[in-house]
C-alpha cells in the first residue's frame, strides 16, 4: 500500500512559491514542486479519488494549496475530476515512471534473464531495489499460478521479512544498518515474522556471508522465497533476485540444492551484461534507486 506524504504547510500566501530556506534542505529545494508531488503521491490502492479537503489532510497542505496544485494537475492532463467533488489521477502520471524507464535502457537486460529463469525454475521470479526502509519490485514474472499476496511490479514490501529485503540490507555498510534499524518498523505480518533485531542482524550477516537468503512464512503463512545478490561492477549490491513459492510446505534444504544454482546463475548472466554494456557506475546506482515501473503484469 502507498503512504501518504505530507509536505509542511504555509504560512504564506499560497499562490507565492516560497524556494528554499529550510532547515535541512538544500537551498535550490522547490516547494512548489515537492507539494504537487506529495499531491500525486497521495492516491492509492485506499484513496483513488479524493476530495480537496481529503489531499489537504493526507498532506498536511492547506486546502488553498491542495486546490492549485489539483487544478494544475487537472490543466496538465495529470488530474481530472471525478463527479462534483473528487479529483482522480489520469494515466499521464504512468508517463513519469516511463521516464525513468526510458533513461534507464541497460535494466532491459534484466527482462529475457529473469524470463529464462522462470521458464527453468517454473516459478513466479523478480528483481527488486531498496528505497528506504522497504524494497521495490523493479521486474516481476508471474507463472500461471497466482501467488496470493498479489505482488507486482512497483510493490513495496519490508525488508525485514523478505529474502530480498535480508539480501539488500546485506549490502548496507554497519552506519547504514544502524539507520535502517533505527527508522525501521519490525511488524510481525505472522506468527513466524522474527521482529528481533538481534536475531535480523545475524541473519543479514549469515546472508552476507552465503551469498542468498532464505525466508518462509514470514511475511505471509505459505509464501517463502530465496534471493540472491545482482552486483554493480564496484562490487557492492544493486539489487535483489528472488524466486517466490506458493506451497503449503517446502524444505529449505530441498529449494536451496534445486534452485540456488540457477538463481545464482542468471545473477551472473546479469552481472556480465551489465559490466559488458560499460555501464557508468552512477547509472547503475540510479537504476536501483527508481521506483517507477515497466510491466504491470
């Protein structure tokens, strides 16, 4: 589920565009632009239409600023009103994430790679990036069978109860765990959801210290998964390849013999093309930073 993002409030005239000036924020920082992205923002899969008393309290904006920004949207193509009172986001807003897509024409190798996989594994495969304190699936192929959470591409997902999720914190150096740790909130999703920091922190290591991580049941009762690194070419991580198993009951020692190999494999596959294609690492780095997708099957 999205999250609301709430932009501080004004005490100015809302039609001024205050730039800058705010603790903690670089002096070339854009009110106005961050607003309308928090506008944006604040659909989702719970809110597809809002009121503009409704975007004005999901953002913390006053209703004079959840208006303009609305009506703009609107005048852009990237909003439109939905009945007499409630604004809808169009599929112009897709247009953003395409951008992203566009720029980013290396992570197209990742698709036949991960297609391969799936066709040898026969199972649901993806690829997934760290934002934050939660991963984002940037590639997702589904076999026949649907897995009951319902993932997609641009699902977001915590970290502390995912294999890819122990696999990215496995590439944090310790100041960035700590953070992680620090802002992060250990929810049990199901009776077998370890919450322990403790006991994440050994299994981050034992992960980085493997090269794959293992997680069954934790996030949801009959779904496990196993993840394996995708490195940039400095050698740290990327991003996260997993595959996913809808099963009642499944042997870690069974999956890990059967299926480590080939995960491990088309990891590498990707590896090579990317070091090959002599992509920059800071291009690299981007790509595992996006959060907007491709595929929405």
């Amino acid at each position: 589920m999205a999250k609301a993002v709430r932009a501080k409030p004004q005490e100015q005239d809302e039609g001024e565009d205050e730039d800058g000036g705010e603790a903690g924020r670089s002096r070339h920082f854009i009110n106005g632009l961050a607003k309308g992205l928090a506008i944006i923002q604040a659909f989702n899969d719970e809110a597809h239409a809002l009121t503009l008393a409704e975007a004005a309290a999901r953002t913390g904006l006053t209703r004079a600023a959840a208006r303009r920004i609305l009506m703009t949207l609107e005048d852009l193509g990237f909003a439109a009103r939905h009945g007499e009172r409630h604004f809808v986001l169009t599929p112009k807003v897709l247009s953003l994430g395409y951008a992203y897509l566009s720029s980013m024409p290396l992570w197209a190798f990742a698709e036949p790679v991960l297609e391969n996989l799936v066709e040898e594994l026969g199972e649901t495969c993806g690829i997934a990036v760290l934002d934050g304190t939660e991963l984002v699936y940037v590639l997702r192929i589904p076999v026949h069978r649907i897995l009951s959470q319902g993932v997609t591409i641009g699902s977001r997902l915590p970290l502390h109860c995912h294999s890819s999720g122990r696999v990215l914190l496995s590439g944090l150096n310790a100041t960035q765990l700590d953070a992680y740790f620090a802002h992060a909130k250990l929810k049990p999703y199901t009776p077998r959801t370890i919450t322990d920091e403790a006991k994440l922190r050994r299994l981050v290591a034992d992960a980085a210290q493997k090269g794959h991580a293992w997680v069954s049941g934790e996030l949801e009762q009959h779904i496990s998964g196993l993840s394996v690194p995708i490195f940039q070419p400095d050698g740290s991580v990327l991003a996260a390849m997993n595959v996913s198993l809808n099963r009642e009951s499944v042997s870690e020692a069974s999956i890990v013999k059967q299926m480590l190999p080939r995960l491990r494999r088309a990891a590498e596959r990707l590896n090579s093309s990317l070091v090959m294609a002599g992509a920059p690492k800071s291009r690299v780095v981007r790509m595992g930073r996006a959060q907007r997708l491709r595929r929405t099957t």
